[in-house]
C-alpha cells in the first residue's frame, strides 16, 4: 500500500498559513496580558507593533524561501494560484507593511490609539490582502476582499471619541457592502453561465470570446479515430491526413456569451468601487480625512496592489477573449478618474485630501495601461505600481513623522500650511519630500516620469490616442498642486516656519533608504523591468 503524504510546499498557502496562526497568538499574548490586573492592565501597543513586525519579516522570509522553480502550480481544488505574480506582489506588500508599522508607532501613541487590536485587525487585512493575491477562484478572491475590507471599516472608524473617524467608517461600510453585493450578483451570474467559478475554467471555455460558435483544441495523442469519436465530436475543421495525428480541432455552437459581458460590468464596477474610480471615487476624500493618518496611510498603496493582482487574474487570464467588451469600460473609467483627480486636487487646501485626489488619477493612469491588452501594457503596470507605492511609502512617512508642536494636540490632521519652510526646520526631509513630489507627479529626472512616459507610450502603440493625449494633458495640470507644496516648503512668505518634535534615527533611516531608491531605480531600472518582465510572462 502506498501512502501519499502532503508536502509543505505544495500546500500553496503556508506562508498565509503561519501568518494566520502567528496571529491568534498575537491575539491570546495581547488578551492575557493587556487585560490582566496582575500586571496592572498594562498597555502593551509597542511590543505588540515589534512582534507584528517580526511575523511580516518571518512571513517575508518564507516567501523568498519557496523555490522559485516551483512557482507554478495550484493547489486546494484550483482554487490557490502559486505563482511568481502572487509570490512578487506578496514579498511587495509584507515588505511595505513593514516599513509601515515602522513609521507609525510615535505617530499611534501620539494619538493615543492605545490599544492593542488596532495592530491585530491590521494584521487581519493583511492576510486577507495576501489571500486575494493567491486567489484563483471567485470565492476565494470574494472571502478575501470581505476580510481586508471588514478590517479597513474598523480602522477607518478606530477613533471612537471623534465624529469625523466614525463618520468615515460608517461612510466605507455602507458604500463597500454594496460593492461586494455587486461583486456577488456577478459572480452568481457568471455560476449560473458556466458551472463554474475558477479562473483556469473560464481561461478553458472563454479565451477566443467568439458568441455563437467557439474553437476547442484537444490533444489526443496515439488515439485511432473511430466513427464513434467522428460523431461525438461534431464536425472537423481539419480533416486529419492520418488516424495517429495529434491534434484535432472541431467546431461546436455555443451559448449567447451577452449575459456574461453583463456579470463582468458588474464584477468591474464592483473593483471600481474598491480601487476608488471616477465615478465611484465620492467616498475616497471623505474617508482618506476622516480616518486616523495611520490608517490613511495604509489604505493609498498596499490593497490596490492587491486588486489590481486580482484584475489581472480575471481579465487577463480568465476572460480576455472578451477584451474588445470590456476594455472600453475600463478606458472610460481611467479618462475620467485621470481629469476628475486632476481638478479636483487644484482646490483642495487639506494634505491629506489632495493626496486622495492624486490617488484618483493615479489609479486612471493605471487603468489606461492595464486596458493596453499588451505585453507592454502589464509590464508597464506592474512598474508603475512599484514605484507609486514608494512615493506614497516616502510621503506619508514624512506626513506621519512631523509631528507639530502647538497647542492643538488632538489635531491628525495637516493643512498645507502645516510644512510651511520646512528646509528651515529639517533640510533633508525637505529634499526628500520635495524630490517623492517630483517622482509621484512625473517630472524629469526623476523615475516616476521613465514609468509614466512608459505607460503614455505603452497606451500610443495600442492605438488609444485619445486616452493618451488626456492623460498627458492634465498630467500636466495635475503637476501644478504637487509643485505647489514645494512652494510652501521652500518659497512661503512667511517670517517663521513650523516647529517640529525631533525624529528618532531609526525612522529617519528608513525614510532616507525609501529615498535612495528613487535613485537606485532611475540609474539602474534593470532589475525593476526585469522583475515586472518575470510577472507579465504569465499572461
């Protein structure tokens, strides 16, 4: 009798799996601890912030432990995908996390948020994150969205003693439970069309996306072929020269594929919804101001990485043979979210809104490249991605860390006269902040202009003119905002600047190797082309 046994590295999911279980121990450590009187009820958020920290490095180092020769398999039913799209987009996101609970810590104390879950249901979103980047049914992407999205209303609305937090978490609850009502009535739809609800299926049965009649090639090799098989089978389109060919190809009717076109509108719309496009971007400023600045700062980056992953798994890879129904929603949505982030932002006086309405047009720019269809087009993505979530890394880490010393201590927020001659007070903060601005609004030299030029290029060579000349236009627009705080950073007529609490070395070091790598990139941008290459050779 042969025994088979499950290997680890075929589970798929062992990193998610150690994360998950690493978190009910954070759980049980907080809960005996914080709310034991023995030890005084102690108040236990940095430890809690060094061990978080210390799983995402042991979650990092399992990842880059998994050979990368075996990264292309499925496992749990079809329903996992172990790829170097997923393995890629993980490692990018435990690696922002990291930096992300490194740069908050003062900032949570500060605010006193002193309670320990605000890092556990932290954690819970991430691990719904890095699930929805390994999903590879609409289950498992649909499970996972609800978990990181239940964690984001919580820490949208985490401050309990201000309106303004709790006005923003009802706000994301409301709208993000209709758009996972929406996700759900398209996938139900899509169940009923096809039986199914993997990716890999939808690949198997939808990639030439012709309505009426669709050509299946099956591979039968050393397999006479018998009049039995000639009337199962249906009519050749290639009569075989021989009973031992390979390959036949038949030609069968199939069903109206409208319906379905109608399910991807909705599951669209429903991603929209998430990745805050115009016209469903009303929410974005609204929460982006009303959230704790910690909060704020994880929502810009992190999950639209991860909803972009799962864009691609759909679209791409499931139902591209439909690319000519979808892609001119798609472009309709990136063109609209490009002008309406650019305008909207030249008004806005609050950082943390402009920096919602900068995170609007960025994500059309995305859009316009993913609608490419082109090898290109992903790779172009992909870097553009990359590097947008280093900017935001670099800026709201300088956000977070200036901390202000005035009399208004329950102040989160800043007005763009709160960095008002910052090079008096920290010089090289000031540089830094002042060249991520240069990169996020795509100004030469920097690499933010190589990935955005990249992507107008991407979009001319796939005949998306229109698209193209738009989004250069008010890229232009756009650049007059970010210029404008570099203005008050440097230019404010003003007798006196703004006075900060002083930066602990280790934050500052952080920042500062944020920094050196817009300079890593610009000098040597190999090894991101090659990394975003490596990822697009899926598709």
């Amino acid at each position: 009798m042969i025994i088979e046994t499950i290997k680890l590295n075929e589970l798929g999911v062992f990193p998610e799996l150690f994360f998950g279980i690493c978190i009910i121990y954070l759980f049980l450590y907080g809960t005996f601890t914080c709310y034991n009187r023995r030890f005084n009820f102690p108040i236990i958020q940095t430890s809690m912030s060094y061990l978080a920290i210390l799983v995402l490095i042991m979650v990092s180092f399992l990842l880059v432990n998994d050979g990368l020769n075996e990264l292309n398999y499925i496992s749990f039913n079809s329903s996992i995908a172990c790829d170097y799209l997923s393995f890629a987009s993980k490692l990018i996101i435990s690696l922002s996390a990291i930096i992300f609970l490194l740069m908050v810590q003062e900032h949570i104390l500060d605010q006193k948020i002193n309670h320990f879950e605000y890092i556990l249901i932290f954690l819970f979103a991430l691990l719904g994150i890095f699930l929805l980047c390994s999903s590879n049914d609409l289950i498992i992407a649909y499970l996972s969205i609800e978990l990181q999205s239940l964690a984001f209303y919580i820490l949208a609305a985490f401050r309990k003693n201000s309106t303004y937090s709790i006005e923003a978490g009802l706000k994301y609850f409301v709208l993000g439970a209709f758009s996972s009502g929406l996700f759900l009535f398209g996938s139900s739809l899509i169940y009923g069309i096809s039986g199914s609800l993997n990716f890999a299926d939808f690949k198997d049965l939808f990639f030439w996306g012709i309505p009426g009649s669709t050509v299946i090639a099956f591979q039968l090799q050393d397999l006479a072929v018998n009049t039995d098989l000639y009337n199962e089978l249906g009519k050749y389109i290639i009569e075989p020269d021989d009973y031992q060919t390979k390959k036949y190809f038949y030609e069968y009717e199939a069903f109206d594929t409208s319906l379905l076109k109608f399910a991807l509108t909705f599951i669209l719309i429903s991603l929209f919804f998430k990745l805050a496009i115009a016209p469903f971007h009303s929410w974005s400023p609204a929460v982006y101001e009303g959230s704790p600045s910690s909060t704020t700062f994880f929502f810009v980056g992190v999950p639209k990485l991860a909803i972009f992953v799962l864009l691609l798994r759909i679209l791409y890879f499931g139902f591209f043979g439909f690319i000519d129904s979808w892609r001119y929603f798609v472009i309709i949505g990136a063109v609209s979210s490009v002008i309406v982030g650019c305008v909207a932002g030249l008004e806005q006086r609050k950082l943390k809104s402009l920096l919602a309405y900068s995170s609007i047009s960025h994500m059309g720019y995305l859009l316009i490249s993913f609608s490419t269809g082109s090898f290109e087009g992903i790779q172009m993505l992909l870097n553009y991605l990359i590097i947008y979530m280093i900017s935001g890394l670099c800026v709201w880490s300088i956000f977070v860390l200036t901390r202000l010393k005035n009399n208004y201590s329950k102040k989160q927020n800043k007005d763009l006269g709160d960095f008002v001659l910052l090079h008096k007070s920290n010089n090289m903060l000031a540089l830094i902040l002042t060249i991520s601005l240069f990169s996020i609004a795509g100004l030469p030299p920097t690499i933010g202009f190589l990935v955005k030029m990249s992507i107008f290029l991407s979009a001319i060579e796939s005949s998306m003119y229109f698209a193209a000349l738009i989004s250069i236009l008010f890229s232009v627009i756009s650049a007059f905002y970010y210029i404008r705080i570099i203005k008050i950073l440097y230019y404010e007529p003003a007798l006196v600047g703004k006075l900060y609490y002083p930066i602990t070395t280790q934050k500052a070091f952080v920042t500062t190797l944020l920094f050196y790598s817009f300079f890593f990139f610009f000098i040597n941008p190999t090894a991101l082309y090659l990394m975003s290459y490596k990822i697009s050779l899926m598709f």
